[in-house]
C-alpha cells in the first residue's frame, strides 16, 4: 500500500469494514460453536489463542483503527451530507463516538500484541461481567451527576438501537451497494436487526444503571442473557451476527466510498479552503 493509498478514506474504510466482518464473523461463530458469549471487545482478545492469531491482531489493529478513522472523518467532514440541524449533528456525534469505540477495539488489539501476559478471555454473564467495566459505571454514578450522565447514554444507546432495526426494516444500505449480490439484502436485513436486539438490552441496562443503580451489561452479558432466557433465540440471534459479519464483508468490497484525500481534506477544512483547489504534496 503506497503513500498516497494511505492518505485516501476510502484504503481505511474498506479495510475497516473487513476487519469488523472479521470479528462479528468470529463472535457469532463462537457462540455458536460452544454456547459462549463475547462482546466485540473479548473477541478481538480472544484472536491470539488461534492459528495465525498475531497476524491476524495485525490486520485487526490495522483495520479497527481504519474504520474508526472513517466514521470520525465522516462525522468531521459530513461525508454523508446529514447537515448542520440539530438531527444531523446528532447523527454526526453518534458516528463520531462509534468511531472511538472502533479506535478502543483497535487499542485492545495492539495491547494484546504487545503485552508478554495477554488479557484473560472472560465471556459475558446474564447477571453482567465484573472487572473494570463494572467498576468505572460505579465511580460515574457516584460522581456529581453521574446517574444522569448514565441515563442519558442509556438513552442514546437505546437510539442507536432503535436506528438499527430501522436499517434493517429499510434496507437502505443496500443504496449504497450497487453491483453486491443478492443475499447482502436479507442478510444485512437480519444481521442489522440481531446486532439492535443486543444492543436494545444493553442500551435498557445502562438506562436502568442511571436510574436506580441496575448492573451494566456489555454486548456480551447482552447475549448470555438471551442465551439463559431463550437458548433458541440466542442461536438465532448468534446466526444473524454472523450475516452482519457477512454484510460487512460485503460492504468491504460493494460500498460507494468518496475517495478523499483525508489530510488535504481536513487540511482545507481547518483553513476554510475549498478542497478541490488544494493541491497536496
């Protein structure tokens, strides 16, 4: 990959969603194949234990931390066009955020390289997972507006959500793929909607944390409490993650992207310069 590769969104874009097919690819298997549920998170922790496992954190470094790179630089730039209304630039931040959650996924990658003594896998609990999560949503609800802080993001998450059964029911994704085959349809459709199911709990327990102190549940406590309600649902749901990775794969190769020069195109913006007569180096 050349330097000027570099420089365009679309080398990050592509190779980012790749790299999240790779991960719902493997969380969904997982579950699958031995009943365990995982977030996206002790997925990626989970790679270094198979066969290739450190190239594959490599390539999973790489591209987590290009899609985050795209989803910001999309929300900086408005590569979608949403605009500057109060609904747009919520639709902005919310992209912005998910693209530093990717660069948080991308972060436990390197970690997991570079660390003599790798991270422990632990699966997700119905009851929710201990450790570090559990311990920063309780220094947050103690601080000084720390349980409106967490009903808030509740709320967003629950947003989110509710935007993704929508893509699903929509199908609009598929706008942006012209030439994919036909199986990206339905299988978006229903990747889309598994992946908001989850999210829709996680989304009700973070509000619940806010509002009178409930357990947070990560994606994967998410998924172990389908799993111990509903064993058939959670292989449903389990097999629909796996058509998002599918989607997303897809999307790697299909998606219209705009092929900017990422630096000349901040460069501009910061300057207040029209980016078609900013020449780059």
């Amino acid at each position: 990959m050349g330097m000027e590769r570099v420089r365009r969104i679309e080398t990050w874009a592509r190779l980012g969603y790749a790299a999240r097919g790779v991960v719902y690819l493997l969380l969904g298997w997982i579950a699958l194949s031995s009943n365990k549920a995982l977030s996206t998170g002790e997925t990626v922790q989970a790679v270094k234990d198979l066969p290739g496992g450190t190239v594959l954190l490599v390539v999973l470094a790489l591209g987590l931390f290009g899609y985050g790179l795209f989803k910001i630089y999309s929300a900086v730039v408005d590569l979608d066009g949403e605009g500057h209304e109060p609904k747009g630039l919520v639709v902005r931040v919310f992209r912005a955020i998910g693209g530093a959650g990717y660069w948080v996924l991308s972060f436990i990658a390197v970690k997991q390289l570079t660390s003599e003594r790798p991270s422990p896998v632990e699966a997700g609990a119905a009851s929710g997972s201990g450790g570090t999560q559990q311990e920063a949503a309780r220094e947050v609800a103690q601080a000084a507006g720390g349980d409106m802080l967490l009903t808030l993001l509740g709320v967003a998450v629950l947003a989110v959500a509710a935007s993704q059964f929508v893509i699903a029911f929509r199908a609009k994704f598929m706008d942006d793929m012209p030439g994919a085959p036909r199986l990206a349809k339905p299988a978006g459709q229903v990747g889309y909607a598994a992946r908001a199911l989850v999210m829709t709990i996680v989304g009700w327990f973070v509000l619940q944390a806010g509002i009178d102190g409930e357990r947070l549940r990560s994606f994967g406590d998410a998924l172990a409490l389908v799993r111990d309600a509903n064993p058939l649902l959670f292989k449903g749901v389990a097999a629909g993650l796996v058509l998002f990775a599918i989607t997303s794969l897809i999307m790697a190769r299909y998606r219209q992207i705009a092929d900017d020069d990422v630096v000349a195109r901040l460069s501009a913006k910061m300057h207040r310069i029209d980016p078609r007569n900013h020449t780059s180096s």
